[in-house]
C-alpha cells in the first residue's frame, strides 16, 4: 500500500482553510460545505452550486416580497423545497456519503438532516430570514430567527414546524430514550460547529468502511477547524499507521499522549505505539 498521504489532500486542507478563514458570522457556509466536498470532487467548482442556490433564493423572494411572518416564510420554502423541487430526507440510504456533498444533495435532491438544513439556511439568509442551526443529539434542526426563535424547523421531514416540547419528544425518539433533554441542546450552533458534524459524518462513514485514505483527509479538515483538537490527533495517528505511515502515525500518537497521559485510552495508545516502534526498528520503551 502507498505509505504517502492521499494526493491532493494539501490542496483540499488548503482550499478548507481559506473558506473558514472569515469569522464565523461573516463565514460563507455553502462554499465552506462544498469546499469539504472538494475532497471527494477534485474537480467541483463551488461557484457553479451557490449560483444554483441564488437562483432559488431569488425565486423565493419573488413570491414572498416583503412577508416575514415565520409560519409564510417556512410555507413558502417547504412548498418550493420539497413540493416543486422534490428534495427530501434519503431515509434508504442514510449514511451514503453523498448525503453530505452539498453539491451531491443539490444535484440528487436528497440529504440527511444538517445538508437539507444547510440549503434551507442558505435560502433563509437570501431572502431576508436567517434561521440559525440547532445540533440536537442525533438530529440537526434549524430555528427561526428572533423574535420566532422558539419556531424549529425539521427540514429532514419536509420542513414540519416544532416547539420545543416537540424537540424534546424528538431527542428521546431518536436515542431511544438514552438521551435526557437538556435545553441548551436548542441553543443556536455556530457554522464551524456544522462543518465539524459534516465531517463527523464522513470520518464515521469512511471509518466504518474502512476507507481510510478518505479518512484522513477528513480529518485533516477538521484539525484544519481545531488544529489542537486531540482525539482528531490520535485518531490521524491511527489512520496514518493503517496507511503504513508509521513515522507520521508514531508522532501523533505520542503528541495526543503527551498531553493526554491519564486518558481512558493511554495504554491502548501506549502499545500502539510500542507496535509501530518495533515496525521502525526502535527499541519500545
């Protein structure tokens, strides 16, 4: 097996960092979606898909004008979202990995719960109405904005309106009631925090998969988001050994167990790194 990283994988980390490099409220949060999916589609150019989204924002605010009443707005969206153009939760194919393509989800139509709540955000603020994300345990909603902020949004199931009994209700469902509902679950999430749970969902699908070339540029991109973030460390260490990267895997591995020496994990870690110092011919501590 090739021991090199992934080619391509310094212009994909590049591309990342210069579409998050804004403060999160001035960050364009569908260039930066379809920048993760660069990693997939060298060739994607992201200015062809937010031109697609523009255009369904000016359709929008033609038909509303000046309304902003919450319950006209979401109407308007869901009728044109998921009524005229058909987009819908792929309950089928959950975990297919194009559900988490921004590009793959306009072309297809079909996303999971954080991409169709991407598209619904990205249409809201070009029209006036910008919803905020909420990252609700294992089902990312969106909420109106003030004054109607205690207004969610399920984009997932055709945009079905909530309170927050309702959401309550929903964590419960979807834990199968191993999940107690905290309030601040509702809080708004910033944009990073979604491109993170993006690509969450890709290094768990790719993982799972064993894809692990895939991995680690996903990986990649989220220390891109938090560069000291040390399970991401490690679990590069891991997915670099895999690759046969040993010296690459080596020094994560011993960088996550210097600063995290009492970790649940340290000695699983400590013989991982024993294992790839005999592979280096080193002697193991």
């Amino acid at each position: 097996m090739d021991t090199a990283e992934p080619s391509g994988l310094s212009r994909v980390a590049a591309s990342f960092a210069r579409a998050v490099a804004s403060p999160d409220e001035e960050l364009d949060l569908a260039l930066a979606s379809l920048a993760i999916a660069q990693a997939e589609y060298a060739d994607l150019v992201p200015r062809t898909y937010v031109l697609k989204l523009d255009g369904l924002g000016y359709t929008l605010k033609d038909r509303l004008g000046d309304q902003r009443n919450p319950y006209a707005v979401i109407g308007a969206i869901n009728t044109y979202l998921f009524g005229e153009l058909g987009f819908k939760g792929n309950v089928d194919q959950y975990y297919d990995p194009r559900n988490t393509f921004l590009n793959d989800v306009l072309d297809r139509r079909l996303g999971i719960p954080i991409t169709l709540s991407t598209i619904y955000m990205e249409l809201g603020r070009r029209i006036g109405f910008p919803f905020g994300g909420v990252g609700l345990p294992g089902h990312f909603l969106i909420k109106c904005p003030e004054p109607y902020n205690e207004v969610f949004v399920d984009p997932f199931n055709n945009g079905a309106i909530l309170s927050a009994d309702d959401c309550a209700e929903l964590v419960r469902r979807v834990s199968g009631g191993q999940v107690e509902f905290q309030e601040h679950f509702l809080a708004t999430v910033t944009k990073k925090q979604m491109l993170a749970r993006m690509l969450n969902n890709l290094k768990g699908v790719y993982l799972s998969t064993q894809q692990y070339p895939k991995a680690l540029v996903i990986v990649q991109l989220l220390l891109t988001l938090s560069p000291w973030a040390l399970p991401e460390i490690r679990d590069r260490g891991m997915i670099r050994s895999y690759l046969r990267d040993y010296e690459g895997g080596l020094g994560d591995l011993e960088t996550y167990l210097q600063y995290c020496p009492a970790a649940d994990d340290a000695d699983v870690v400590r013989h991982n790194i024993d294992s790839l110092k005999r592979l280096l011919g080193r002697q193991p501590r």
